[in-house]
C-alpha cells in the first residue's frame, strides 16, 4: 500500500458513524433518522431545546433568591469567613452586605417566591422548576459561558448544540440543527465560540441569524446572480470537492459539500420561517414582538439607551425560537447581552438597568412557555434560562472615577446562582436546592454545571456518559472526562 492509500485508509475511519449520520440527517433520511435515534434512546422526553443565556449574569438575590433575613443585615460588614481565602473578581477590602432590592411574593399552586420585577413569569409559576443551588467552577465571564455552554473553560471545544445536533441531527434539511440569535447590542465576552463546533464537524456549529437587514450573512446571492447560475456553481463546486473526497479523502471536504447545499436550500427556508410579520396580531401582543425592529446603535455600549421605550428585539427572538423549533430546528440558542451588574457605572445598576433587562425579557419569555403550550410543543421543548454565575451577597465596593460616585451593585458569585427549567419532561412547579439564609452557600441540593448538561442530555435521549466523539486519543463528552456528573432525577416528571 502506497503512502496515498495509506492516508485514504485513515481519513476513511475518520468518518465517523455519527458523521455519517448527521449527513444522513442533511438529506432525505432525516425523518427516518430522527425516528431511529428517538427509539433507540431510553429515557428522551424534550425534542428541542431554547437555550435563554443572560449574558453577564442576573442577580439570583433580586430575582429568585427571597432572603428577608440578608436586607436585615444591609450595610453591614461582610462576615470574615465569607472572605477569607475566596476570590472575587472585583471586590477588594471589606465591602458591606446588600439585601434584595426589590419584593418578593410567591406565585402559583407551587408558590414559587419570584420578584417583582418578573410578574409576567409569575403567570407561569408552576411551568418553573427553578434550580436555587447551581455552582460552578468559573468566576470570569468567558471562562464561565464557555465552561457553561462547551464543558471547558479553554477555547476549542464544541458548544452544547453542536454535541446536541451531532447526536440527534435536525428533523427539517432545509433549516440547520442549531440556530443562534443575540440580542442587547453585543455577543457574550467569550466572543462565538460559545456556539462553535470545536473539534466536531463543522456543519455541526450554530448558524447565527439577525432579525434585521438578511437572516444569515453571505447568504443572498452576490448581484448579477440568479438562482439558476448560483444551482449550476453549486454544481461545479460539488464535481470538484467529490473529486478531492476521492483523492485524499478529507471529512471536512464533505462537511463542506454539505454547507453549500444547506445554504442554497436556505436561502428560500431561512427568510421564510424568519418572517414573523406573518404571525397574527394577538400573538406578537403576547409577547411584545415588532417586526422589521432595528435596535439603536448607541445601546451597544450602554443599555439605558434605549430607555424611552421598550426594545423588541430579545422579544421578536422568542417568537423566532418558537417558530424554529416548529419547524423542526433541534437547538436554539438565544444570547442576551447586558446583564453585568457591577454598580461601576450607571449603565451596570441593579436598581437602574436590572428593571429595564426585565422589562425587555420577562414578557417574551412568559409569552415563549404559553405559546408552546398552547400549541401542544411545551412537553417537547426544553427551555433553559440562566447566567454563567451568580452575584454575591455583598455590594462590591466601588466608585465611578469619573462621576465620583458609587452605585448599587454585586460582583460575580460562582459559589451560589439561580437557573431553571421549564417543559420537555422537567418537573413544573418545582424549588430545587437552597442557600443559606444569606444567599452565599448552597445548603441543599448542589448542583454543577456538569450536572445540568448531564441532565439535558438525558432528556434529549442522549446518554451523557456514554456520548462522546473521538479526538486527540480520547472519548470526549461534554460532561468532561470524569463521571463526577449526575442526572437530576428529582426535577423530571
């Protein structure tokens, strides 16, 4: 065997049966391949999954957290052993404990304490399991996404819809199996590669979409080309790469065949299903959705910009990720950017910017959890909402160089946060995990992150231990190497 051969050999068991299964799920076996994979998986409930990032991180203590007895403690010096060798990223000396800053009530049959800057989330209480003891390891902001959405906090690994999209491939050929939206003028700190595929791939990375100007960038045709000369491109590109598919063998060369057919069949899919000006009127009442929205360019840096009226654009995000999801996309992904509340600046007060973050989401985020009841999707669709961490119970000690003042504001807390969970199998109505009575250790039910991927996995129909991709001499899995995660058994229906 020559040199060649040899190589062919080795590209031929590159190609993975999983590869050669998302493939298959490009093209016309993609129902059939769903079915099989659905079947074949013991213990899968949810179909698709919304993934609700805030970026930055909301506070868990003007949020979820009701801690009557830390607002007794407000302006007091933080305890010595909440301090003494912890790290924090920006709070230096002694700084003083801050209570909730709003009020709390509690909601539902389940009586969920939830604030009072959410009471259009409180009309879907006992759809919430909220999760009050996630812990992770991470308290910078792009090690954090990146350990929450990749399983690693370094570069280079592939994002939680890619592992999804990789095992389960997508149900409609026209439409990618992960889909990526953002909102509040920026994309989080750890940059893209939050929805990268790593080391997978690459067909199996999130497809970003804009709701404004083209859905996808570089997907319209350049000017003097029509449909019919772009299909006979296509054609030639294709005759080439099958070509070097015989040579020299190369996954990627066929992953790249792939792209360009899924983009020419988007080019008519995308804008179709990102055209919400088709939905009725009582449905873009509901969740506060306007189309055709531009955001203002000057909200990039400072989220109070846009105070003078509501900004739509997190809200026309989930109604796309219910009509992506409706139309067969398996992971939808929606990042929003300007939860940061370090009290550094007025744009990063709780008491100023945190209300207006809220105003923003919690209407299209109630109206999200009903719409896909109503409409029979709720049960199998997971939805996520949380941060990278947490905020401490402590006000960060800071002041404004320039204005010469502080205001009020927490700094990151990976010891402690809130996420929850809502449909696609997952217990409604439920608490799960406590703090102590100051919001700063978990006392009941600690949860990692790798726990909560375990159990999303798991939902899916995907077994988190055994679900891996081999790289560089080893299994990897999402969940890492280690079996230190575990399904959360308690919080499925």
């Amino acid at each position: 065997m020559n040199p060649r051969d040899d190589f062919r050999l080795l590209s031929a068991q590159a190609l993975t049966r999983r590869h050669f299964f998302g493939r298959l799920g490009l093209g016309f076996g993609a129902l059939a391949l769903d079915a099989l994979t659905a079947n074949a998986k013991a213990g899968g409930k949810a179909k698709a999954v919304i993934y609700l990032h805030m970026a930055g991180s909301p506070s868990q203590l003007e949020l979820f957290e009701h801690k009557p007895e830390l607002k007794k403690h407000t302006d007091q010096d933080c305890p010595e052993e909440f301090l003494k060798g912890k790290r924090f990223a920006f709070i230096r000396g002694v700084p003083k404990m801050l209570g909730g800053i709003f009020e709390f009530k509690q909601h539902g049959q389940s009586g969920q304490w939830l604030s009072e800057q959410l009471p259009h989330l409180a009309t879907v209480a006992d759809e919430l399991c909220v999760i009050r003891s996630v812990n992770t390891e991470q308290f910078n902001h792009a090690p954090a996404q990146l350990f929450m959405h990749t399983g690693n906090a370094r570069l280079g690994y592939p994002s939680m819809g890619s592992w999804v999209t990789y095992g389960l491939g997508t149900t409609n050929k026209d439409l990618p199996g992960f889909v990526v939206l953002s909102s509040g003028g920026k994309t989080p700190d750890a940059g893209k590669s939050v929805w990268g595929s790593g080391f997978l791939p690459s067909v199996y990375q999130g497809v970003q979409c804009r709701t404004d100007g083209d859905p996808v960038l570089y997907l319209s045709n350049p000017s003097g080309m029509s449909r019919e000369l772009r299909r006979k491109t296509l054609d030639a590109l294709k005759d080439l790469n099958d070509q070097q598919v015989k040579a020299v063998g190369d996954p990627e060369t066929l992953t790249r065949i792939q792209q360009y057919e899924l983009a020419f069949r988007m080019q008519v899919s995308v804008p179709e299903v990102m055209d919400i000006s088709k939905e009725p009127q009582h449905i873009l009442d509901l969740y506060g959705a306007k189309p055709g929205y531009v955001s203002p360019v000057e909200s990039l840096d400072d989220p109070r910009a846009s105070y003078k009226g509501d900004d739509p654009t997190f809200a026309n995000n989930c109604l796309l990720a219910r009509r992506l999801v409706e139309k067969g996309v398996r992971f939808v992904q929606l990042y929003d950017w300007g939860w940061d509340h370090h009290g550094s600046s007025p744009g990063e007060s709780l008491d100023e910017t945190l209300p207006i973050k809220c105003r923003y989401s919690d209407r299209a985020i109630a109206a999200l959890i009903k719409d896909l009841k109503q409409r029979g999707l709720l049960d199998s669709t997971l939805i996520i909402w949380g941060g990278e961490f947490g905020r401490t119970p402590m006000m960060q000690n800071n002041v404004n160089k320039e204005l010469k003042k502080g205001f009020i504001g927490r700094d990151h807390h990976p010891v402690a946060y809130t996420m929850w969970m809502a449909g696609g199998g997952i217990k409604g109505g439920l608490s799960y995990g406590a703090t102590d009575e100051l919001g700063y250790n978990i006392v009941e039910n600690k949860v990692s992150v790798r726990d909560l991927q375990a159990t999303i996995l798991h939902q899916l129909g995907l077994d988190p231990f055994t679900f891996n991709y081999p790289y560089q001499g080893l299994n990897n899995r999402l969940i890492g190497p280690t079996d230190e995660a575990r399904v959360l058994k308690d919080i499925l229906a």
